[in-house]
C-alpha cells in the first residue's frame, strides 16, 4: 500500500467516525428542563421545559390552553410526567411547518410514553371537557429538544386570551420585513364563540398568495383545518372560533412587502 494511499483512507476513516468538516454536528438534550412553565398558553422559547400546569390543584370545565413551543434544535422529545386529567380530556402535539401548516400530530395519553416531533416548532393544545365528573387535576409535562440547529424561527408570537380587542401589523405603521414569519394564537375557554374579522389587508399578491400570506385555522374534530388562505387587499369573511382555539399565521417572502393588516375580535 503506497504511503499517499494510506493517508487518504486515515483520513477517510476520520470523516467517516468525526464527520466532514463543515458539517453540523447533533446537538444533545439538556439532563433536566431549564425552565418551568405554569400559564394556561403562550409561547415556550427554550430548549425545554417542565410544563406544569395546575398540577396540584383542579382545572375547570371547558378549559382551553395553546403553547406555542419554540426550541432551538429540530427534533422535540415530549413525556408527561403526570398527569390528574380524565379520560375525555387530552393533550395534542402538533407539529408546525415552516410554510406556516400544523402537521403531523399525536395525543399524549399515558404517564412515561415518549412523544418525538420532528419540528423545532411545536403547538401543545390543552382540551378539557365541559362535564368533568370526578373533578379533573392538572399534569406535568416535560420537553428536551435535541438534533440540528434549527433554519426556521418565528420572528414574532402573540397569545390572545382577552375576550375582546384589536391588533395592528407592524404595530408601529411603516412596512412588514421581508422573510417574516409570524403566529398568532387564540385560546378562549367557555362561551360564546369568539368571531374574528379582518378590517385591513396590505401584503403582496398573487394569485396563489404563494409569497407573502395569511393563514387561518380552527380547532374543528380534533384538528387544525384551514379556513382561508389570502394576501393583496382581499378582506376574507369572519369566522367564528367553534371549540375556543384558532391560529393566525403571517408569512413574508425575499422582496416586495406592505403595510401588513388589521384584525378584531369579540
């Protein structure tokens, strides 16, 4: 064996246990959450968390709660650690895309069972049953993010839980960024259904609203089903929030922009 020919197949051996250079490198869990969450919703941006949501007190009928987790790797371990609720209340991992879709979704259940979801964004929803009899407890659920680095963030997040109100985008006036993506979420327990409407709409269009979009969804069946998809100046119909839990989601392309959109609800 020559001695040029050696070298190459070391350092072929070096790639192969090490990996190229240049590559990315996975990157491990944390041993234990870092952070402690106790709100009904809102957003999660870390790389995990112990969730524990009224886990030694009861929680009322009909509640509803979205987290909005964001980690910085893109594969998300979830396990309930444990949990008072009762059989007709659950707990939904839902992946979220960077095209601004939820995705792939799994319900958790059973105390220790692991939950993986291959996105570093992920909506956690909360649906308690109207008639909890005996009275329902709270859980505690845990997350660890872990793999690659992520390539896709939301650049901006609201919670809304206010019975009613407003919101202006970009809050200041002036034009939306380029390459901005943005998730409003919605959460009400009780009744009435909350409506929303949109009164101003000012993105770039085309006849696909493929390049900068709004995107609405309705917690409907178990799931988050689309109920339009507009950009331009296009007013889309109100619609009402049947079960209490919808989301908003902005996105923006590399160029041309607006002044972005009014929406309110009540």
């Amino acid at each position: 064996m020559s001695p040029s020919f050696t070298l190459v197949y070391i350092l072929a051996c070096v790639a192969a246990v090490f990996g190229a250079p240049g590559t990315k490198q996975a990157f491990p869990e944390d041993p234990e959450p870092i952070n402690t969450v106790t709100e009904c919703g809102g957003l999660i941006d870390t790389s995990s968390a112990a969730l524990d949501f009224l886990v030694s007190g009861s929680i009322p009928a009909g509640t509803r709660c979205l987290w909005t987790v964001q980690a910085p790797y893109d594969h998300q371990r979830f396990i309930l650690t444990s949990s008072g609720l009762g059989n007709t209340s659950s707990i939904y991992l839902t992946a979220y895309s960077s095209n601004a879709e939820p995705g792939i979704q799994q319900r958790v259940t059973t105390i220790g069972q692991n939950h993986t979801i291959v996105s570093n964004v992920v909506l956690v929803t909360l649906i308690v049953s109207e008639n909890q009899i005996p009275i329902q407890q709270g859980f505690s659920l845990h997350f660890f993010s872990s793999g690659d680095a992520a390539t896709t963030t939301l650049a901006g997040h609201a919670s809304i839980t206010a019975a009613n109100g407003s919101f202006t985008y970009p809050a200041g006036g002036g034009q939306y960024p380029n390459d901005d993506h943005r998730l409003f979420t919605f959460a009400r327990s009780g009744t009435p259904a909350p409506t929303i409407r949109f009164t101003r709409v000012d993105l770039e269009s085309d006849s696909e609203c493929s390049y900068d979009f709004i995107r609405t969804y309705v917690w409907f069946d178990n799931l988050y089903l689309q109920v339009a998809r507009f950009c331009g100046s296009t007013i889309p119909p109100s619609f009402t929030i049947p079960d209490g839990l919808a989301l908003l989601a902005f996105g923006s392309d590399s160029s041309v922009t607006g002044s972005g959109f009014t929406f309110e609800w009540e």
